[in-house]
C-alpha cells in the first residue's frame, strides 16, 4: 500500500492553501475606478487662472512641456525660474488696486500650462501651488529617487500579489507611489482651484493613438468626475511609459448623465470630408461617445501620441471653432498677444551599431526607432503650429481684431557649442538624476530661453528686459 508520508501531506495542504489565499488576493485587486459623473458639473473649473484679474487680458501665454522624465521635469522647471526672473509692467487692471504688487514678472502672466509624461510632474505641481512651489519642488521631485522608490516597490514580493491581478498593475502602484510622496491626495478638482495657472495633462489613447487630455470637456464626454478624479493618476496616465509601466485603465459613462454632444462634432461629422483635421477629429471624439464599442479607455505615455505637448491644443482651435468664432466672446476679444513656449527635452539617439558590422538587438532598434519617430513628429507638430499661427493672425486681422503670435522653441539643438550640446542630449529618460545634472538642465533652460529672437521680442514688446547675467 502506497501511503504519503503525513509531514509531506500537511506541508502539501499548506502550500495549496497559501496559493489559493494569494490567487484570491490577486483576483480581489483592482484599480481605483474612476468615478462617474452624479452632479452637473462646473462648465469651466479653471475659470479663475484663465481670467484672473492679477493677469493681462491683452496676453495669452501658454507653456508646453514635453516628455523626457526628470530631464524634462528639471528644464521645464528651470524655464519657469528664468521667466520669474523677469519682471514686467503690471497689468493695466491691476494698477487701481490699493496694494500694487512689489514685482510683477512673466511667470506671474502663465495662462496655461501642458504637461507631457516628465513635464507632467512640474504643471501639476505647480498648477497646485503657484509660487510657493519654488520653495520645494528642487528637494521634493526633482532630487527624489523616484525611480529607485517604485522599482523597490514592484519587486516587493508583497505587491507580486496584486501585480497579479489583470486589474492592477505597475502604473496603479506608481499612482500610489506618486500621491504618496508628491500629490497627498489631490485630485483635478484640487488643481483647478489650485495657486497656479491652468493645468492640462495629456496622455494617450492607446486604442486610438490620440491625445487624451485630462480636462472637463474630456471628462463630460465619457460622464466621469473629473474633480474627483485623482491628479496622481492622471500623472501616471501621462508617464506611463509602455513596457516598463502598464495602461492607466478608465470606465466609459458616456450616455449615463445629462450630455450633450459637443456642436462642433456634429456640424464636422455633417460634412464628411477625410481631408478635415476637424472631421477627423470628430470622428475621434465620437469614439467616446459609443460605449458599447469603447466600454473602457486604456491610457499610456502622453509621449505616443504628442510629445510636446502643444498638437491637442492646435487641433482642437482648427477642429471646434475659428478665429471669428473665438473673437464673439468679450475676454478672449481683449487678446492682442499669444504665446507658445514649447519646452522640449528632446535626445538625439546615436547607437554605437552605426559604426560597427554588427546586427543590433530588438532592444536597440526599438530605442533608435522611438527617438526618431519621436524627432520627426515633434518638428512636424512645430511647423503645423507655425503654420497655424499665421492663419490666425491673417485671420484676426481681417476682422480688425490684430493679434501677434509668438512661438519660442526651447530645445538642446539650439545650443551652439557642440559638446555642451552633445552633453545634455544624452542625459538619460529617467526618474532619477544626480544633483549636479539637475541644476545644470535648469541652468541652461535659461540661457535657451533667453538667447532665441521671439522670446527677447516678447519681453521688449511688453516692457521688460533679460537679466544681463543669465
């Protein structure tokens, strides 16, 4: 008779026991699901950043920053240094007032600022918190080891159990990592009444390829809150680079709330014409209002679809309404000035294969092929926004409305001597950089931003000058 020993029995039944307690763990863990829309929701959240009355209402400046983790994290900060170190007439609006500001600079006249995956993190923080963030933002995310931290975090064989779930994954728990140590709970309702200006964080649609913007109109489409969603997340969404980190996953609503379908969609939708960036982007949005094909949204790198932050808000001006239009509301009619400043913390890839007879690996192609995509597309976006640009103001003009445009293009390539320009196109995208190369990425923003022709325009046109030691 063949009988099993009974310790090999017990230690057998204990084995089944812990996996079958961790296969039910692993099946209970879930993303946080984002939550549906109950309530009519506030029509412009961001209104006070957008039309503060500390604010010109003849300038309109936009900041784009782009991906390239704490490398774009640390020059987009060091941008928004360089412009508060430039001080300007305060608005005409303000000089009434009983308590005129002591100094007035061009970081004070920051409309709106897009945050791209790295960038993310330096708009949402200061969306939250304005000036106060020059206090901290340097020793609490620029100088954090945050790469080191979530990779601690996801080789923890505790959190192997719910990284098991195909519910939870490797961009929940960097969401949990990032509100713990950044954002402490706040959510985008937070941000719109945040010290700072307006925020808009953008991800990727994965199952499109198109831009998701975190932002009440984006949110009114699929019924979901959008000021109680979690700003974390949305950070993660926008950073969550494929293969190291998994699609932020979002629940469609659309149909289960007081939506209307945005005019614009179906007046382009009316007109079919594959060659409209408006109809096409209409059929895009449409997705969002088809649950029954589009239950879920999967979310990644903002970096896929625009790494520069700046093509969702072209295309959405061409797509929903024209100059014409714009100029019908009495706040926006008062804008004779609107400026881009297109932060981008572009690489230039150079693999050592180029030189030697050696097939390379997957690895290395994949890299190469990212960096020039990536390149290419961000000069295209740049040349459609230019081209843009002077339609609008051909336009503008037409109706007796004269509106300049100023488009500054801060990038590595721009600088002159080649190794310093070698040296910083090759810092590394990650989470975590030395002291040293942080200081020196918000050095040379600076110099970037003060040494191109448009931006040097900008501030004689409104009256200030470049610090002489820059």
């Amino acid at each position: 008779m063949n009988r099993r020993h009974p310790i090999f029995s017990s230690s057998f039944k204990a084995l089944i026991a812990v996996a079958a307690f961790f296969s039910i763990l692993s099946c209970t863990a879930q993303y946080a699901l984002n939550p549906k829309l109950e309530f009519k929701a506030r029509e412009n959240p961001f209104e006070n950043q957008l039309y503060s009355p500390e604010k010109s209402d003849e300038l309109f400046l936009i900041l784009a920053f782009s991906g390239g983790g704490t490398r774009a994290a640390a020059l987009s900060y060091g941008i928004l240094e360089a412009l508060d170190r430039i001080e300007i007439p305060a608005p005409k609006e303000m000089k009434g007032a009983n308590v005129p500001p002591a100094r007035h600079t061009l970081f004070d006249e920051v409309d709106l600022i897009t945050g791209v995956s790295g960038g993310s993190f330096t708009a949402a923080y200061f969306g939250l918190n304005g000036r106060d963030a020059f206090r901290d933002y340097r020793e609490k995310v620029l100088l954090q080891d945050l790469q080191t931290g979530l990779i601690r975090i996801i080789i923890n064989p505790v959190n192997w159990v719910r990284l098991w779930s195909p519910r939870f994954g490797r961009s929940d728990m960097a969401q949990e990592y990032y509100d713990r140590m950044i954002f402490h709970g706040a959510t985008l309702g937070d941000l719109a009444n945040g010290k700072g200006p307006a925020v808009n964080i953008l991800a990727t649609d994965a199952n499109d390829g198109i831009v998701f913007p975190f932002v009440p109109g984006q949110f009114s489409l699929i019924c979901s809150d959008f000021e109680k969603f979690p700003l974390a997340r949305a950070v993660a969404a926008s950073a969550a680079l494929p293969g190291a980190f998994s699609p932020i996953v979002l629940k469609n609503y659309a149909g289960q709330c007081a939506q209307k379908v945005p005019a614009w969609i179906n007046n382009a939708l009316a007109k079919p014409d594959p060659a409209s960036r408006a109809y096409n982007k209409a059929l895009m949005t449409k997705t969002y209002l088809e649950p029954e094909t589009k239950p879920y949204i999967h979310l990644i790198d903002g970096g896929v679809a625009d790494n520069l932050g700046i093509r969702g808000i072209v295309e959405t001006i061409v797509a929903e309404s024209s100059i014409k239009d714009l100029m019908k509301d009495a706040r926006i009619a008062k804008i004779r000035r609107v400026v881009f400043i297109i932060v981008d913390a572009q690489t230039e890839e150079k693999p050592r294969w180029r030189i030697i007879d050696e097939i390379p690996g997957i690895g290395a192609i994949l890299g190469a092929s990212s960096s020039i995509m990536i390149n290419k597309y961000n000069f295209e976006t740049i040349d459609l926004l230019r081209r843009y640009a002077g339609d609008w103001t051909e336009a503008a003009a037409a109706i007796n409305k004269p509106i300049e445009i100023y488009i500054t293009h801060v990038t590595f390539a721009a600088l002159p001597d080649k190794k310093q320009r070698e040296y910083f196109q090759t810092i590394p995208t990650a989470l975590t950089l030395p002291a040293e190369q942080v200081d020196k990425l918000r050095d040379v923003a600076g110099k970037l931003l003060y040494s191109t022709e448009s931006f040097n325009k900008l501030v004689k046109d409104l009256g200030g000058k470049i610090p002489e030691n820059n």
